[in-house]
C-alpha cells in the first residue's frame, strides 16, 4: 500500500498540466480538468484541499449501473472529476476517501 498522493503530471493533448488524487490503493479517486500553466494546476490542487472535507462541495451523478461524482469550488466551478463507479456505495467510497485523503496528501510533481 502506498500512501495518498496528488500527481501533477503533463501530457501531450490540449492543455499540458493535469492532476489527479491516488488512493492507498493505487487508485485514481479524482482527476482534474486541463491546465494552461504548471502553477494554475497547483493551484487547483489547493483547491481541492480547501473544498475536498465538506459534502456539500460534492455533486453526484447518477447513470445506469454508473455513478460519479464532481467536486466544486464555493463559487460551483468543477475541480475535480471522480471516475466511474458501478455502484452508488462504491461511489460514497470514493467521495470518503477525497475528504479523508486530499486536504493532507503531498503532491508528486512527474513534469
């Protein structure tokens, strides 16, 4: 088991600077959406720390056999996705694991 962590990483489509928030497990719990600059990432990993403790920040979305949910700044913006659950328990899971995990999880910076 590894502890949780942010990695800031690049890549090669449109926007270079992304973030997602890994588990214990291994497991990516919440990505983010594309960043212009490396420091408007950190930023959104600020973010995620300041918004990640308090349930009303979270939007969950339902499918069929498909569950997400999307966490949002004060202001409702989005600054982080979850990824796909097949169970809604699965997906409290995972929105227990950001507010446990993110406001004290380092960032691993792979650029």
């Amino acid at each position: 088991m590894n502890n949780p962590k942010f990695q800031l990483f690049k890549s090669q489509a449109n926007f270079p600077y992304y973030f997602r928030l890994k588990a214990k497990n291994g497991e990516i719990i919440l990505g983010s959406e594309g960043y212009t600059t490396k420091q408007n990432c950190q930023n959104g990993i600020a973010s995620v720390k300041v918004h990640a403790p308090y349930d009303s920040n979270y939007e969950r979305k339902d499918g069929i056999g498909n569950y997400t949910f999307n966490l949002k700044a004060n202001n409702g913006e989005i600054i982080g996705r979850s990824e796909n659950y097949t169970t809604r328990q699965a997906r409290e899971n995972g929105i227990e694991a950001v507010k446990r995990d993110a406001p004290n999880a380092p960032t691993e910076d792979l650029t």
